[in-house]
C-alpha cells in the first residue's frame, strides 16, 4: 500500500523485555518507528541520574538500531534532543509530541512498549486506511492482561468511552499532536481528528481488530507503575493509596473487585482463553527459559484459587450486573449533558454559576 506511509511513535522507560519483541513486531509495517526514551520528572525515581532507563532500554535501542535495523527506520529521540539538559522529559504529553513533530509518514501510529497487535489485523488496519482515506482516527477495544496473560481485566473503566484506546491517526503538514490523555491529534485547522472521521473502537471490535495490552504481567511493571503513579498529580488514587494497591491488589489479591489502579468503579479479572500475537508468545517463551535475568512473571497460584471460588464467580456475577447498569446510567448522563449544551439554557446556566459555557 504506497499511499500509506505509517509513523510508528512510541514513548518508553524501564522497556525490557518487552520493547525488543515489539520493534521487531512493527518494523514490516513501519515506515519509520520513533522511539523517545526517558523519564519524565514524576518517574525520577524509576530512571538513573541521566534521566535514562535504569533496565537498559537505552543501551539496548542504540544496540537494536546499530545491528537490526537495515532499513534505517528507527529514529531515537531522548530529552537532550529536546533542550533539556538535566535528561528529563516535563511529562509524558511532551514526549508524544517529540516523536510527532517528527513523524514523516502520512499516519501517526501511536504504540506503548507493552501494547501488540496480531500482525493480520495490522495489515486490515492498513487496507482500511488505503481504502478509506476519509479516516482520520481509529480506535480500538482492547483486552487488558493483568497478573499474567491468561487473565483480563473488566469492570466499568473498560464499558465505558473513557477507555477509547485512540491510537492512529491521519498526519500531514500543520497536524499537531495535542494532548496524552487522551491522545488527540488536530489537522491544520485545529479540527481534532475525530470529529472528522473516527472509526471508534465498536468499529474496529466488530471487525474483531483488537490492542493487546501486557499492561500489569510483571512485577517489574507494578513497582514501576506505583512509584509513578504516587509523583503526579492526575492519578484518580491519593499517593499513599497507590502504594496500598501495589502492596494489598497485585502482590496479595486482597481486593478482588478493586484490581484495576482506578478503584473508585468496580473491576475484576476473568479468564482468557484466546490466542495471543506471536511475539508476545515468543517473549513469554523467552522469560521462562531464564533468557531475560530479573525479569519474572507474576505468581498466579492466588489468582487461580480465586476464580475457581464459587463465591468469587457469584460476586463477579452481581458485579457485572451492577456494572452494566452503571455503564448504561453514564452514556445516558454523556448523551443528555451533550444534548443540553447545545440549547441556549445551557449557556444560561453555565453564566450564573460563574462558568465558561464551553
């Protein structure tokens, strides 16, 4: 498909394993991968004094481009790049924008280390792209592993919009690419991208495309995560609350209806049976044969007790339920503040209680 020239961005720290499975996942459907390595100052404490990876991911992309990269398609971008000279990034929206401002493909294919695709579903990905090119976003539904990858995540952050997984997009002269959380990219108008042609993660589900995201398999990533997590200002949980979830969820399975990080919803693990990308596999593989030194899996003695419990299946069972119903009630809420803004009380309103109407 010569019309569709895709920028691979990635943003990644502490990558290990997982970046070198992936690389290698992407590189046939690249036209270029844009790697920004570093912390940002909220992760000072998962990074060296540099502001690198403590894990040797930045040694390793110097090794990977030197050694496995013929085509000269992969481009490192660190925070000195940047004008920084401390070698940190100020927050992760910075470093997106880093590899977008780069981008020289016409579609930004935004992709966390940890994140994989079945490499069929890339190559529907791009013949949709070819087809249509009035697409100017695609979402994806995704299934979360946590604990190890024969486990999910559900609950009411993954039913409802708020887990649009917004990954590629159209790119061209004057595109910027806005904001992290969520991802949001605008044209040359400033138009953001998916009000003017979004294929949303419904679409995509129901051509059975899906993200396949290793979020929370290795110890490793929930030290990383928490300690994260416990520096920034944004995280629905309180810094002390996130340690406790580090110590009561994922190490001792205490709350087994609170195992996502955002536990002010419902959320639970169910079994998965499906297949899994080849490198993924491969990666799997790789850290059981002791091939990657101090990385581990996740014990799941405890997560396989509990979801054999007869209790635990009748709990999830009416969390589900309750979960449905509460996903329902917020699309309603979503629908109905969408219609209001568009009426002049809206506006009305929004003045007297001293707000911005927009």
């Amino acid at each position: 498909m010569p019309g569709v020239r895709v920028t691979f961005g990635m943003i990644v720290l502490n990558g290990l394993p997982f970046i070198k499975y992936n690389l290698e996942a992407l590189y046939p459907f690249a036209h270029e991968i844009i790697v920004v390595e570093g912390a940002c100052r909220a992760a000072a404490a998962n990074a060296r004094p540099s502001g690198h990876s403590l894990d040797g991911t930045w040694e390793f992309l110097q090794a990977f481009v030197a050694a496995h990269d013929p085509e000269h398609k992969v481009k490192l971008v660190t925070a000195e790049d940047e004008g920084q000279p401390d070698g940190f990034w100020l927050e992760k929206e910075e470093m997106s924008q880093a590899y977008a401002r780069r981008a020289t493909g016409n579609y930004l294919w935004q992709v966390d280390s940890d994140e994989f695709y079945m490499p069929g579903d890339m190559s529907r990905v791009k013949e949709l792209l070819d087809a249509r090119p009035g697409i100017k976003t695609v979402s994806f539904a995704f299934f979360n592993f946590w604990g190890g990858p024969a486990y999910v995540l559900d609950g009411f952050s993954f039913r409802t919009f708020d887990h649009m997984v917004h990954r590629v997009f159209a790119w061209g002269p004057g595109y910027r690419y806005v904001t992290h959380r969520p991802p949001t990219v605008v044209n040359e108008k400033g138009q953001d991208l998916k009000q003017v042609g979004w294929l949303s993660k419904r679409a995509t589900a129901r051509m059975n495309i899906r993200m396949y995201h290793y979020d929370m398999i290795l110890p490793k990533q929930a030290a990383c995560k928490s300690a994260y997590y416990s520096n920034v200002d944004w995280h629905m949980l309180e810094n002390g609350k996130v340690a406790d979830w580090k110590h009561r969820v994922f190490d001792c399975l205490e709350r087994p209806f609170h195992i996502y990080t955002v536990y002010t919803h419902l959320s639970w693990l169910n079994r998965y049976r499906g297949a899994h990308p080849p490198p993924v596999e491969w990666m799997l593989r790789d850290i059981q044969a002791g091939l990657w030194p101090g990385m581990e899996l996740r014990r799941t003695d405890d997560i396989e007790r509990m979801l054999r419990s007869a209790r635990f299946r009748l709990l999830r069972s009416l969390a589900s339920v309750s979960t449905t119903i509460e996903a329902y009630l917020y699309y309603g809420r979503s629908i109905l503040r969408r219609f209001l803004m568009r009426t002049p009380a809206w506006v009305t309103v929004q003045r007297l209680r001293g707000r911005n109407p927009a």
